[in-house]
C-alpha cells in the first residue's frame, strides 16, 4: 500500500473500480501511505479483547454489544483503514449485481495489534440497491460499520421462533452512514438488513460464531427471513421464513 502512487494507481495497471472506490475514501482521509498508529494497533487489541471475552464467556452477549460499539464509536475510519492490508483486497473483482460482495482482507502487522484474532472479519462492499437481505443468526453475534456511502439499515428482535415464521419486532429503521454502526447477539437486534443507497458503499464486519445459549440447540447459521410479513398485537410481525434466492429477488 505504501508504495503505490496515485500515478501508478491512475495508469489502470492496478485492480478494479472497486478497488478504487476503497482506495478513494483513503485520498479522501488524506491518509494515503501514513504509517500506521500505536493507538490504531491498540484499539484493534481492544477490539480483540472484547472478542476474547465474550469468547470464553466472561462477559454476556449484549454486554458484548454494548463495547464492541462504544470501540467502533471511538476508531477514526481514516485510522482503520491504515490497518487494512490492500494488497490483497486488489483481488477481488467486481460488485456483485444483487446482495453484497464480501472481501476478505488481512490486517497489517502492526504496534500492539494481537497476533491471532478473536474474530472473524470482511468488509461488504454494495452498489445503490444491493442489500445485505433480511436475516437473523444463531449462536452467533456480528456487528457493522459504514466505511463509507448511505445505507438503509433495519434491526428487529427475534422473539419467536415458529416452524414457518419467526414472531420479530422492529428495533432500529434509519439511515445509516460512514462511521455510524450497529450489532447484533442471539438476544438483541438479532436480524439486520441494510439496504445501500449510494453506490460504491463499505462496511465494515466482525464476527463471533459458535455461542453457546443454555438450552438452545439450533446449527450456527443464518436464517432468512421476510419482514415484510403480517403485522399483529403490540407492533410485532409474523415474518415468514425465507431463503436468500427469494430474499435478493425481492430487496436486490
Ligand atoms: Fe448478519
């Protein structure tokens, strides 16, 4: 990264439009070629430790919620993009036509920053309608942040779960945009959906699978689900069940 120039890059020798957009928000943050921080490989171990913890069940699932965002509300998106090692990320090619495309990265080596992470990690890349389409997790706990662009994002609790639909109630309905986040654990804002509004958006993912709740046995996955569904008592909704094909065909 630290070697690659605008000419270079502007010759066209070098990776897709996707890779531009990324390499863009960096000219934007004028962050282009910094070393990285101390305080950028610190927060990333903060990161990880929260993971760690939640892990090896020393803190509980919300809690987990509760300070993976308040790190997520502290890192400057310039910062933690230094961290990502875009060598790699040239790879991948283009945008997919419908749901998001997930890039797989690795972090640079850097001051303070663990050795091995807790978690796992992507970045989603979408164009204006892509969606990260309706789904909630087992055993699981996720959490986003905008990179960059305009997202729809939408959050429900999964209260019930019943053999064709799921019992869900609607907990955040905003937009959502760069440095603006939100989570989900198998007891909180368990389903998201975050649908782009501008082309070339970014966000930013970790991942927790494999959680264990006392008496649930269910396979960590996801599990799709339309919440477009028939609304009943107390502003809940009888979503049905669904499948991704179904779910890109509708909300792209
Ligand atoms: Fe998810």
């Amino acid at each position: 990264m630290d070697k690659l120039s605008r000419r270079e890059f502007a010759r066209g020798t070098i990776g897709s439009l996707l890779t531009w957009s990324l390499l863009e928000t960096l000219f934007e943050n004028d962050a282009f070629g910094n070393e990285v921080k101390p305080v950028t490989g610190k927060w990333l171990a903060g990161v990880n430790q929260v993971c760690r913890d939640l892990k090896d069940e020393n803190i509980k699932q919300v809690i987990w919620q509760e300070k993976i965002e308040e790190l997520f509300s502290k890192v400057r998106l310039d910062e933690l993009l230094e961290l990502v090692d875009f060598e790699r990320l040239r790879k991948n090619l283009k945008i997919k036509a419908k749901s998001e495309t997930s890039l797989r990265f690795n972090f640079k080596k850097t001051d303070g920053a663990p050795d091995r992470l807790a978690f796992g990690k992507q970045i989603f890349a979408l164009n204006k309608g892509n969606s990260v389409v309706p789904h909630g997790h087992n055993n699981m706990a996720t959490a986003f942040l905008i990179l960059k662009g305009d997202l729809h994002g939408r959050h429900f609790d999964r209260l019930e779960d019943q053999p064709k639909h799921l019992i869900i109630k609607p907990t955040i309905d905003r937009k959502f945009k760069a440095g603006e986040h939100s989570s989900v654990s198998d007891y909180k804002d368990n389903i998201h959906w975050f649908e782009a509004l501008t082309d070339n958006s970014f966000i930013f993912n970790i991942h927790i699978l494999g959680l264990k709740r006392p008496g649930v046995k269910l396979p960590t996955s996801r599990v799709y689900v339309d919440p477009e569904g028939e609304k009943i008592k107390g502003g809940l909704i009888r979503a049905p069940r669904s499948n991704f094909r179904e779910l890109i065909r509708k909300y792209g």
